[in-house]
C-alpha cells in the first residue's frame, strides 16, 4: 500500500486528475448499469402481469367478430361475410389454443378448460349452422343457431369471470411490484448516495494532497512579494509540478537573499544618485518652461487697451464693455497661467477672446469657426499654446486678406490621441519654410506691437518640454496661396503632475 501511495506521488498532475476522473466515472457507470438492469426487469414483470388480461380481451372481441359474421351470413349469404368467418374462426382457434386444457387445481386454468372445450364445441355449432343454411335446411340451421347462440353467451360469461379472475390476481401482482419497485428505488438511491459520497471524499482526499503544498507555496510567494525574503518553506517529496515548483522556489528564494546581501549597498548609492540626476533635470525643465512661458509682448496689451478707448469714443457704452471684458478675460487668462498649465477648455476660451479683439480691431473680417467633437473639460495641456497658432494664421496667413480671411479650429479623437487643428485660408507656406519652422532654424517675423511676442518655436519648445515628445505638432500646406493647417496631438491616458489626465479620445 505504501509503495503504491509512493508510485502516485511520482506521477504528474494530470496522471493524477485522469486517474480520479476515470475512477469515479467508473463507479458511476456501474451504479447506472445496475438500476437499468433492475429496472428493465421489473419493467417485463409488469408487462407480463397484464399480458394475460389482453390475451382474454382478444379473445373476448374475435368471438364477437365470428358470431356476428354468422348471423351476417344467416341474413344476407354474403360471400364476404362467409370468407370472414373463417378468417376469424381461425384466429379463434389459435386464440383458444393458448388457453389450459389439462386439469390442475387452480379456478383461472380450469376455466380456460371449460373456455377451451365450449369454444371448440361452439365452432363447430356455427360450422353446422352455415352448412344447413347452404343446403337451406331451415329446420336443421334454426336448432344449431340457437345452440350456438347458447355456447356464445355462455362462453362469453366464462370469459368475464375468467376476465375478472386473472384481474384480480394481476392487481395483487403488480401492487406486490410496485412495492418491490419502490425497494429498489429506496436502495438504489441509497447506492448513489454513497458512491457519491465516496467519490467526493476521495476526490477531496486527492486534491487536498495536490493542492496543500501549492497553497502553502502560494502563501509564501505572497511573503515573498510584499518583500519578507525570510520566509521558510521546505521542500517536499512529490515529483510532480507543484513539487518542481516548490523545490525551485525554496533553491530562488535562497539565491535572492545572497544576491540582496551583496548588492543592497550598491543599490542604496546608486538610488540616492539617480535621485539627485532627477531632481536637478526636474529643476532644469522647470526653469525652461518658465522661462518660455514669460515671453509675452506687452506692447500687444498697451495697443489692445488702446483700441478698446478709441471704441468707447466712437460707439456706446455697451459694446465697450464687452471689448474690454474680453480683454480683461484674455490678459487674466495670460497672467493666471503663464507659470502652469490650463484645461483645453480654458485655452479655446482665449482663443474665442482673442479673436474677438481681433475682429474689433479689424472691424469684424475675420470668419473664425469651431468644431469640437471631444470632452474639453477634463484635458489638460500647456498654456498659451493655441492662441499662438491662431495668431500666427491671422498676422502671418490672412493678414493682407481680412475681408476673405477664415479660420477653423477643431478637436476630434484620432486613434488614441487628441487632435486639435487650426486651419487658414492664407498665404500658405512652402515645404522649405515649413521645415524651417519644425527645425526651428528660422523665427516668424513679428509685428512689433501686434503680437503676444510668442511665436510656433516657443510653442514646439514647450510641447516637447511638456509630454518629453517631439512629435505633437504638425505644420502641412499644399503651397503658395493655398492656406496653412497646424496639427496638435494630445497623447491620452499619461497621468500625473503636468500630463494629460482623465482623458478618454474614444
């Protein structure tokens, strides 16, 4: 026994699983097989129970079936009635020769005698009565019709009391079945209940030996990961997976603590280090940005305020003061946000004011329309980042064609990004210039005191700065004349200070 207990051990996992499943679908399989057995010959038993009261109803109905073609022939000589009746006759016979015809002591055989003996006596009765019809000897056919009339009555009322004897018996025969039908059902539910019961205790008893060196493992694998490199976990005997496992873990865990032993002083500098490297880059990038973000011409603000007292002058009050609070909205926003970042939302709103004044400033020829298609409130990004685009479309694109000058802004999901677009009718660019710009080896020319002095180089620096990436903005222009569009994307899902959060480009 304990060799076998040792050659199981050695086997695999799936040996073992196999094994169990072949066991206990073999046990089931014989308890099925037994109750079907049992069952099926109960099942003959019934039916031979009540056999015997459907060999007595056949009897019974081609009695009646003869002596109604007698009585057919006697009225009408039909050849079809006559062929009949020896058809039926003959199923009579073979009928009654079933039936007993020995003396026994039992009242059912006896009057399958008595059955027997009329019957044959009553065919050929009814085998006189159709001869003397023939020979239309109605004396002779009268006297046998009666006779034969006598037999049927009388054989029928020994086939009733035969009927009901063999009814009673069969009744006490099959309430005796059905009580052994209800032993059988009682015990084979017992056999079920307990095969079952012991196929669960030894697929438990199994698994249980597979599975507790596995949770033990596991639960020192959890040790192990929040960092207890202490944890004691011997080896054990099985061969099989979760052995191989175990064995190799108690061999890793060892290693680990000698190779923690020897680098944990090395590691520890190395850390302090690399946290210096961090936090001076962190501050380099800092200042950068910063630096970048101040560069905002306040000639731009002395004009804008300007403007905004020449129309005060000229019309009344009301439309003043919406100048000046988009004014005071764009100069707020610029203040507010120059050493941070802002949400998408608040850069399209100074993008709206700054077109405004625009429009004042120019008498309203600018055509500036929005499409956005994302959720704005929740994305984050770089300051003062649109306005400068548009800008630079309006002073460097559509500026010596304001009454025809238009400019679209958009925001749409593109495949996991955030892509913002603002396109001119203007001027246009060449792929020369382009490049230029992306290399940034050349600076747009500014209108001294028309401009916030932030030209697309400080906003390429800032993005890069910002996301760590070089490829967020886009200039394209199919050429001279043929207008500008400039391409932003937003990477989604980076979390964390000064990324994009929260957001969701689906």
């Amino acid at each position: 026994m304990q060799e076998q207990s040792q050659n199981f051990k050695k086997n695999s996992i799936q040996t073992k699983l196999v094994l169990l499943m072949a066991l206990i679908l073999t046990a089931a399989l014989s308890v099925n097989l037994f109750i079907f057995f049992q069952i099926n010959a109960m099942v003959e038993k019934i039916d031979s129970v009540f056999s015997s009261n459907v060999t007595i109803s056949e009897l019974t109905d081609t009695l009646e079936l003869v002596e109604n073609r007698v009585y057919e022939y006697l009225n009408t000589k039909s050849s079809t009635a006559l062929e009949d009746y020896y058809r039926y006759g003959e199923e009579y016979r073979g009928l009654i020769a079933q039936l007993n015809n020995q003396n026994v002591d039992s009242d059912t055989k006896m009057l399958e005698k008595n059955i027997r003996n009329m019957s044959e006596t009553y065919l050929e009765k009814t085998e006189e009565t159709l001869q003397a019809k023939r020979g239309r000897n109605v004396e002779r056919y009268k006297a046998a019709f009666e006779e034969e009339t006598l037999l049927y009555q009388y054989i029928n009322s020994y086939i009733y009391e035969l009927n009901c004897l063999q009814f009673q018996r069969n009744s006490d025969n099959y309430q005796m079945l059905l009580s052994s039908m209800r032993v059988l059902e009682l015990f084979s539910i017992a056999i079920m209940v307990l095969i079952f019961a012991l196929c669960l205790w030894m697929g438990v008893m199994v698994i249980r030996n597979m599975i507790r060196p596995l949770i033990r493992l596991a639960q020192a694998a959890h040790k192990v990961a929040e960092g207890d490199f202490e944890v004691e976990l011997s080896a054990v005997a099985a061969q099989d997976e979760v052995g191989i496992v175990t064995n190799a873990f108690v061999q890793m865990v060892a290693s680990i603590r000698k190779y923690i032993a020897r680098v944990k002083d090395s590691l520890e500098k190395e850390a302090q280090m690399k946290e210096r490297e961090l936090s001076m880059e962190a501050h380099l990038k800092e200042a950068q940005l910063r630096y970048l973000q101040a560069q905002i011409n306040p000639h731009f603000l002395f004009n804008s305020l300007n403007a905004g007292a020449q129309l005060a002058v000229m019309e009344d009050a009301e439309q003043t003061g919406i100048f000046m609070e988009k004014m005071a909205d764009f100069f707020r926003y610029n203040v507010k946000k120059v050493a941070g970042d802002a949400t998408l939302a608040e850069e399209i709103e100074a993008v709206d004011s700054y077109i405004y004044i625009l429009n004042v400033r120019y008498a309203g020829d600018i055509t500036y329309d929005k499409k956005i298609e994302a959720d704005i409130e929740n994305i984050r990004m770089p300051s003062m980042i649109l306005q400068p685009i548009v800008e630079n479309a309006v002073l460097h694109g559509i500026h010596d064609r304001m009454e025809e000058g238009r400019i679209l802004l958009s925001v749409e999901p593109d495949e996991g990004q955030l892509r913002i677009t603002v396109t001119d009718n203007g001027v246009g660019m060449s792929g020369q210039e382009i490049r230029a710009v992306m290399e940034g080896t050349i600076h747009q020319t500014r209108e001294e005191g028309n401009s916030t002095g932030i030209g697309l180089d400080n906003v390429i620096n800032r993005l890069k700065l910002y996301y760590n990436r070089e490829d967020l903005l886009r200039i394209r222009s199919d050429g001279k004349g043929l207008g500008t569009e400039v391409t932003i994307l937003l990477p989604c899902g980076e979390g964390g200070k000064n990324r994009v959060s929260d957001l969701n480009c689906g």
